[in-house]
C-alpha cells in the first residue's frame, strides 16, 4: 500500500522535490509568488499604458512540456490598472490601484510561464476594459466620469496644463505633449476637466520663442526624458473664458527612473547615450481594450483566489 501512495504522490512533485504549484490550486504560496513575479515582469514588457496590479489568481496549470528542465505553467489572472503610468517602471506594489473617483480599469491576462530556479515569462495576453460609467456613478453620484481623450475640450485642456509646466518649472528645455491617456469630468463651480497625459523633452532650450514650441522636435530617444502629468481646468461653461488650470508632472529619464518631481528643483546632468542601443522594443505579448470574455470556471482546485481590492463597485465583485 505504501508503494502505491509514493507512485500516486510522484507526479505532483517538481524534479527538486517539491510539490508543484497547481496541486494545491490558488491557495499555494507558490502560486501566489510566480502570479505576482510574472506580472512585475509584464508590466516591464510594455511600453505605454499603465501598470497593472495583481487582484486574483484566477486559475493555473502546467503543461509537459519543458524548455531546459523548466516546467511550462499557464496562469489567468485579474487585474486593475493603477495610478503609475508604464514609463514610471515602479513596481506594481508600489503603485496605488486607481479607486472608483478615477474612472477605474480592471480586465485578464493569460501568461505562459518557465519556472525552475525563478519565474521566467514566455508570453501573455491582457484584455482591459474601463468600469462602466453607470456603475459607479450607482455608488458614486459626485465621481468625475470618463470622457473621450480626443475630444476638443480634453486635448485644450491637455495643452493648456503643459503650457503652464513649461511656464513654471525648472526643466532646462521645452517639453511637448506626446499622448492624452486618460480623461473625465464633472460639475464643480462649472464644468471641470482632468486629464492625464505624457510629454516628452524637446532639444528646444527655455530661450527658444515660446510661439515656436509646437516646431521643436523631441530629443533622441535613447536619452530624452519623458513625464507624466495630470491636469485639470475648471471653466465658466463649456468655453475657455476662465483660465483655472492646474498642473502637476513627474520627469523620469530614458531608463524609466525617476528623476526629478515637477517645479521642485533641476534635475542635472542628461543621461549619456549608448550609440550602440537602439530604440525599437520588441514585446512578448500584447494588451488590448475590449469586452470582458466568456471565461470556463477554474480547473484548479481552490481557484480562483480571493480579490485583494476592493473599490466598491459591487455587482463586478470588487
């Protein structure tokens, strides 16, 4: 009988002899650990978007095959975009997931992993989609709501907020605004706008015309340095007579660190260039906007794990 229990007991055992992952379903610590690990290594693959922050372990599994003695897992999990921006690349504990006052974002992501001495991500898909505005405007009648990003409105008051950076920090060059990432309003003392959007550095100095700015071309992108700002204009009415605008913006440098916090101080010396990197980026997955799919209930057992946020939108779960 014990010969039995020991043959049963084999294939749920990794080659160094602990027990894998998937047989103990969500609950595994295990399982946690390579959840978090390939999704830290996701959110470092992209390039635009904002980081995504781990709020289940939907289901997982392992396959035969290997790559090197590694074994080969496929994770789902669920996922909430937080308030850093992908060009941050802070750690995704490290960034807040956006709560219901901030037009809040949630989807999956199906990743195929190599897991042997550490978690090595082979591919991944994510499919996000924006909490419908009836939601949370259920629990939230005051919360601003999303708008359109190409809007007239939304792309003035972009410009108006990065007018106002340029005007009042202490950057040495001009900057310019690269893409409108996310919008939303609502009425305060009239209608009030807020946008998020990113700008990157021109090779056009503070003493160059301002009625120029619009011609300068951004620096080489293996050294120009990019920000992330959030901006807000609060109007009279649906025209532009009253100039309330504000403005905030972080700068990070070409490898994604964090340089220096708008208006604060100069930031120094510009990173070097390596002639020898190239700019092109090549992706092992793909994140898309799209409907909530039709998902098969977990194979694993104690699957799926329990949600880790909670921003009140009740009928969605979290």
């Amino acid at each position: 009988m014990r010969v039995y229990l020991v043959l049963l007991c084999l294939p749920l055992l990794q080659p160094e002899g602990r027990v894998r992952p998937d047989s103990a379903g969500c609950s595994s610590p295990e399982a946690l650990r390579m959840a978090e690990e390939a999704l830290e290594q996701v959110n470092q693959d992209r390039t635009d978007g904002y980081i995504l922050s781990l709020n289940r372990l939907y289901d997982i599994s392992h396959t035969p095959e290997t790559e090197g003695g590694a074994l080969v897992y496929k994770l789902s999990i669920d996922v909430m975009e937080t308030e850093c921006h992908i060009i941050s690349r802070k750690p995704w504990k490290q960034c807040e997931v956006k709560s219901i006052a901030k037009a809040p974002v949630y989807g999956e992501c199906e990743m195929s992993i190599y897991v042997d001495s550490e978690v090595k991500l082979q591919s991944y898909t994510c499919a996000l989609r924006e909490v419908p505005a009836t939601a949370i405007l259920d629990q939230c009648p005051d919360c601003p709501t999303a708008d359109d990003v190409n809007t007239p409105v939304v792309k003035d008051t972009a410009n108006l907020s990065l007018q106002k950076f340029n005007k009042k920090s202490s950057q040495t060059n001009y900057f310019r605004l690269e893409n409108v990432t996310r919008a939303s309003s609502q009425w305060v003392d009239g209608p009030a706008y807020f946008v998020e959007f990113t700008i990157v550095e021109t090779v056009c100095s503070k003493k160059t015309d301002p009625g120029e700015v619009k011609n300068c071309p951004p620096m080489d992108c293996r050294f120009t340095r990019r920000g992330f700002c959030f901006g807000s204009h609060v109007t009279a009415n649906d025209g532009f007579p009253q100039q309330n605008v504000e403005v905030k913006c972080e700068i990070f440098n070409s490898q994604g660190q964090a340089h220096a916090e708008a208006g604060s101080k100069d930031v120094g010396q510009q990173p070097t260039a390596d002639p020898a990197v190239s700019c092109a980026r090549s992706s092992r997955g793909t994140v898309v906007n799209q409907p909530a799919p039709v998902r098969s209930s977990p194979a694993a057992r104690s699957c799926p794990s329990p949600h880790r946020h909670n921003i009140g939108i009740s009928n969605l779960g979290f």
